[in-house]
C-alpha cells in the first residue's frame, strides 16, 4: 500500500483583501506531497509559487479549501498549534536568510530550540554539531555582517535543521548567490534530503535547480499547469 501524503491541498484558493479589492493567489490548486520527496515548485514572478509554499509550510491558511498535514486539516488548528507543527515538523530557508544580526553563527542555529525547550548545553551542541556538518567550525562564533552570503545561507540551513524537521521548505535560497555557491547550497540540502530522507520542497525560477527534484509542480496565475516526476536527480554527485 502507497504511503498517505505527507502534505496534502484540496482545491486550494488564497484570496487576498485590499480595501474593496480582492486578490486571488491561488485558483483550486489540488497537489499531493509524498514523504521523503524533493519537490521544485516553478513559475515566473507573481505566479503564486510563495503563496503555495507557505501554506505547505503552515506559514497561512487557505481562503477556501483544505491543507492537510500528517491527516490534519490545518485551516482547524489554532495559531498556538501551527506554531507548535512549525517549530517541530518543519524548517524554513529564505532568499534574504533571515539570520539576526546581533547573534552570532552558534546563537543564530540555537534560536528554534529555545522555543522547543531544549536544555542549553544540548541547544549549543546540536547548533555546533551542524555548523561543522555545513563546513563552518570556524565561523560559528561570526555575526552575520562577518560571513559572505553563502556562508549566512548554510547558517540559515543549520538554523532549519536545528529541530531535526521532517520537511524544509526553502523560497528562492539560492537566488541572492552566484551559480558556483548556489549549487554548493543546493548540493547540501540534496545531502539532507538524501541521507536523513528529508522532505524538501524548493521554490525556484532557476531550471538548473529543478534537475535536483523527484517532483515539479509548474504553476502559472495561481494554477498549476504541469504536475510531473522524474527519475533521481541529475546533478547531485551525494
């Protein structure tokens, strides 16, 4: 029997208000995530990609339809229990890396845990332990100004991985950087994905970084006109 969806949508739309006017995002978009999948959302700007990797990420609610996670329908939780499936099941990697400036590398990848209860000894521990996994041991004591933007984006993907998700979701993560450190970038989260059996769900404009993707979703004016899967990546060397 084929594994239940991790994430699935149910005729999906994301209407937004602005004043008398409405914006809709997203028009019925109905898609399965399985587990353990590397999943490439792909459009061009204003298609509604971010819009639907939020809602994968429980970061919004759908205007009508359902988002279900794990068999919940999100749109039925509280705002204190997507928070709670955010900081457990799931880590996030933006485009502008989102790091807090005062911290430093270590504190920055220590953050989510603090949410999560986790004792301080064991917080910096975890946060070391993945600073030396992305190559960084000698930066972990750097503030964000000190590292160039690959470096600040493995400290975002750290920073992600510090509660061991089940799912990263990543907008853009490498659309700040030039090509030899994107991949780098993408080079790592397909090692995660591979070898911790990760769910990863990228959003991208970047048809290179589709060829790392078990599964492309094409979305265009809030809808998705292509849903197709692919053998294992091309470009990732694991």
């Amino acid at each position: 029997m084929a594994a239940a969806p991790l994430i699935k949508l149910e005729n999906v739309w994301k209407v937004y208000q602005f004043g008398k006017m409405d914006l809709t995002v997203l028009r019925g978009v109905s898609v399965d995530v399985n587990p353990g999948t590397f999943l490439t959302i792909m459009g061009p700007s204003g298609s509604g990609k971010s819009t639907l990797l939020h809602l994968m990420g429980c970061l919004d609610i759908p205007t009508r339809g359902r988002v279900i996670l794990e068999g919940r329908d999100i749109y039925q939780l509280s705002e204190d229990n997507l928070a709670v499936i955010r900081g457990r099941k799931i880590g996030f990697v933006f485009q502008q890396f989102n790091l807090m400036r005062n911290l430093t590398s270590v504190e920055n990848v220590m953050l989510p845990m603090v949410f999560q209860g986790v004792p301080e000894t064991r917080r910096r521990e975890r946060a070391i332990e993945l600073l030396k996994k992305l190559d960084l041991g000698k930066r972990i004591l750097h503030k964000p100004s000190e590292l160039s933007g690959g470096e600040q984006q493995r400290v975002a993907i750290a920073r992600a991985l510090a509660n061991n998700p089940d799912i990263i979701v990543a907008d853009e993560p490498t659309g700040n950087l030039d090509s030899s450190t994107g991949k780098m970038i993408m080079d790592i989260l397909a090692n995660f994905h591979h070898k911790e059996n990760k769910t990863v769900i990228v959003v991208t404009h970047d048809p290179t970084i589709a060829s790392y993707s078990h599964q492309i979703i094409h979305i265009k004016d809030g809808e998705i006109i292509k849903n197709h899967f692919q053998e294992e990546n091309v470009l990732w060397k694991g």
